[in-house]
C-alpha cells in the first residue's frame, strides 16, 4: 500500500506574471484500488491585451495597447481513477475530470458580448400596456422593427418589454461607457465553465462494457442576430426570416398567441431577430444555458473462450458514438446542438446552424494472433 501527497510551484513572467500552484495525492493498493487526484490553482496578473475605446462621437474606434488587471482563477481536477478488482480478471473501473474556470476582468470599456440590455416583465400582457409604454419610452433602438412595420406598427399584448434603467426615458446604450451603459448590464458569460468528463468500464466473465460521457457545467449564449438570412435561423424561426418554413413541430406550442399568454416566444412578427429587432437586441429573456451532458461513447464485448492454438484472443464488440446529449436548450430548442452553438466551423459563426455530430455505430471484431 503507498500513499503520496505533494504540492508544486510554478512561476512565469511574460507578457504579465502568472503563478501556479498544484496539489496532488495518489493511493495505491495493490489488486484492491488505485486512485490519482490533481488540483491547480492559478492566478495571472497584469496581462497585456489589445482594447479598445469609443471615441466621443461614436464615429472613430482609437486601439490602444496597455496594461490590464485581470486576475483568474483556475482549479483543475485531473482524472481521477479508480479500479476495484473481484476476482480472477474481473474488474470495474471509474475515470472522471473535471475543471472549473472563473475570470474577473476590470477594463474601462464593458464587454459588448457580456454586457446587453434588458427586458423588463417578458412580454406586455395587453394592448393599454403597451401603448402606455409605447407614449412614455422612446424604444425604437429595440422595437424598432416594430414601429417600421407596415402592419400592426405599434406595441401590442406579447410584444418584447425592455426595461429603462437609468429612468431617462429613452431605451440605449447612454454613452457606452462603464460610468454610462445606458439600460445596459451584465447578463451573461459565453466562457464555458465547469468542463467535466468520466468514464465507467467493466468486465466479466469475457463482457466487457464502456461508457464515456462529456460536459459542460455552464455557458451562456444568445442566439445569433441576423443581417442576412444566415443568422440563428433555427432558433429563431419565422421571428428572423418570415419565410422559415423548416421548424420544429412543437414550435408553435412556443408563440404568443391571444390563447397561448404564457409562451416564451413573443407576438410572431418578422425580422424581429434582425438588427434593431427586438429579438436582434441580446436581452436576459432571450439568453440561452447551453451546458449539456452528453453521451459519447458506449462500447459492449465478448472476447470468446477459444483454443490458443490459431488465435490468441478473438474479441466481438458493438459500439456506438454521440448517442444522446441533455441540455438546458431542448427546453426551447430540440434541433440545435448545444456544443456547436457557439462554435466558429458551423455554416455560419454564432448561429448553431450546421452539420452536428453524427450518431455512429459500429459492428466488429478484435483478433490477436
């Protein structure tokens, strides 16, 4: 029996200071269990980064290359392995990982994708409402859709909601400043946090089994505005281009209605996703959790009793790959894969519109001579 524990330093300068400091332990006993465990904590501070401000007049971008205070925070867990032996050549092990990231910035220019506007109540619930909103806001930056519209140019029951922060009436960005977001706030982080991974194996009697699943904890997304008809269309629906005709069948069940008060989509307008849309304004209504568990990999033999004298062992397997995801998402969204929301290799950027990954399975046999 051995038993381990230990820590590590590590200290490096460049383009800023960063320190780590590790954690370790490990127990061995022999034929009974083995496990391993690794935490990491690192910090980095004064890093150099390219930011950028708004001019006064918004119609000039000045970069400028400086120091940034930004502290990060990291723990790692590294696979841990544990392995139970019963007998003679039956076994059942259990491998996981998994890796926790928290970062706090402090720039003087809030980050665009982190820092948006919000909605205030969800949706108006009647037409006095909204037309009383409608006579005190100034919105057009958000519903501006809305009032361009040839049909029902007005706010209306179901309509998008957006809350004026700062009490001046008028629905903006105010300066884009931190000292001045205007009716923006923080509402989000598209960094994946909690990454986390395991593994459950087991043989008996000649069957063997394999399972892998892979995760993230948490990671914020909001779908995609569009520009043109390449936008998160498959989210979206008739609210980006009115034509969408490809739709989830249990899409509708979603849209406000005069009978359906309760949904989570709006009154069903066009272009609303677009560009001055209602839904083309990132908004804490709207954003998406697309953590997910998925199932990678699941794996079943038989190695058969054979003679020796040909082969050494013949082994049939079925496996499968990708065979099933859960997520936050498929509450609102069955068609789009959380692990390729955000993702650059898609059809097009942010979208999740694309080729997702297939389910494969596979039928063979392992021989050893």
């Amino acid at each position: 029996m051995q038993l381990r524990i230990g820590s590590h330093y590590f200290f490096v300068e460049f383009y800023g200071r960063s320190l780590q400091r590790s954690v370790f332990a490990d127990f061995c006993a022999e034929n009974i269990a083995y496990s391993f465990i690794d935490v990491l904590f690192q910090e980095r501070k004064e890093i150099f980064r390219r930011i950028f401000f708004p001019s006064v007049d918004r119609n000039l971008t000045v970069s400028y290359v400086g120091s940034q205070n930004q502290a990060v925070s990291s723990i790692f867990v590294q696979p841990l392995h544990e392995e139970f032996r019963i007998g003679d050549g039956n076994a059942a092990h259990c491998n996981h990982a998994c890796s926790r990231s928290k970062s706090f910035l402090n720039i003087f220019f809030g980050l665009d994708s982190a820092t948006e506007i919000n909605h205030e109540k969800g949706l108006f619930t009647t037409d006095k409402e909204a037309a009383e909103y409608q006579a005190k806001i100034n919105d057009k930056v958000v519903n501006g859709r809305v009032y361009s519209s040839k049909v029902d140019g007005y706010l209306r029951a179901g309509d998008v909601r957006f809350a004026d922060l700062n009490g001046d009436n008028v629905i903006g960005a105010g300066a884009g400043t931190v000292d001045d977001p205007g009716d923006k706030q923080i509402i989000g982080n598209t960094t994946p946090r909690y990454s986390y991974s395991f593994r459950l194996d087991a043989s008996w009697n000649g069957f063997d089994v394999s399972a892998f699943f892979q995760g993230i904890g948490k990671r914020d997304w909001y779908p995609s505005y569009s520009t043109t008809s390449q936008g998160a269309n498959s989210f979206w629906g008739p609210y980006s281009f009115p034509s969408t005709s490809f739709v989830e069948k249990s899409f509708p069940e979603d849209c406000w209605t005069e009978d359906n008060r309760n949904a989570f989509f709006p009154r069903i307008r066009g272009y609303q996703s677009y560009s001055g849309g209602s839904l083309g304004t990132v908004n804490d209504r709207y954003i998406q959790n697309i953590a997910y568990l998925r199932f990678k990999n699941l794996s079943i033999g038989y190695t058969l009793p054979i003679s020796k004298r040909i082969f050494e062992k013949v082994r049939v397997y079925v496996s499968g790959e990708n065979l099933y995801y859960w997520s936050p998402l498929k509450k609102h969204n069955k068609t789009i894969d959380p692990e390729l929301a955000i993702s650059s290799s898609t059809y097009s950027s942010n979208t999740g519109s694309g080729y997702a990954y297939p389910r494969v399975y596979t039928v063979g046999v392992d021989i050893t001579f």
